[in-house]
C-alpha cells in the first residue's frame, strides 16, 4: 500500500465505483453521482451503499488533471447518431464544437 502525503490527500476527491456495471467503471452515489473530499464521509458512504448493493463496490481517489481536455475527443457524426438515439432534441453542438473532429 502507497503512502499518502498530506497535501495529496487534502487536494484528493474520493469517489465509489461499480466496477461490474455494464458500461464500465461507473461512479455511483445515493442519489446521484457524488465526490467527497472527506475520506471518513467517503467511507461511510461506501458502507451504506454496499450494505445496499453489495461489497463490489470500491473507493477511489479521483486523480485531478492540471489541464482541461483541449482538443477534439469524438467524430460529430458519432454525436449526432448518440443524440438520436437517446432522444435528445435540438441539442447544442456549438457549445462543444472544440470536442468535436
């Protein structure tokens, strides 16, 4: 096990994973997804809701990125046919049209 410096842990968001989820790892929480920057709350969390759902599920610390996604990640074709097929309407794709080649 890696030792944690301290001002990693005070920099850290802790989040809980399904990693058996059909579409991956997938990031669960109670209501909605959620991450916590206090490990003992994280903790608590994991407790209940693998009470809930079972011991599959791990904690995790989020790794933070020092820059932002800055070039294109997905064809606007791709998008568009995602679009359609989850019903999404109207949708703005020049709010993302740097993400998109």
């Amino acid at each position: 096990m890696r030792s944690v410096e301290i001002n990693e842990t005070e920099a850290s968001v802790y989040i809980i994973i399904n990693p058996r989820h059909p579409l991956g790892l997938m990031v669960v929480g109670q209501d909605d997804p959620v991450g916590f920057r206090d490990p003992v709350e994280a903790v608590s969390e994991l407790g209940v809701l693998r009470q809930r759902f079972g011991g599959h599920l791990i904690l995790c610390r989020a790794v933070p990125v020092e820059e932002p996604v800055e070039e294109p990640v997905a064809g606007r074709g791709g998008l568009e046919q995602f679009n359609e097929e989850a019903e999404v309407e109207e949708f703005p794709y020049e709010l993302v049209e740097e993400y998109l080649f």
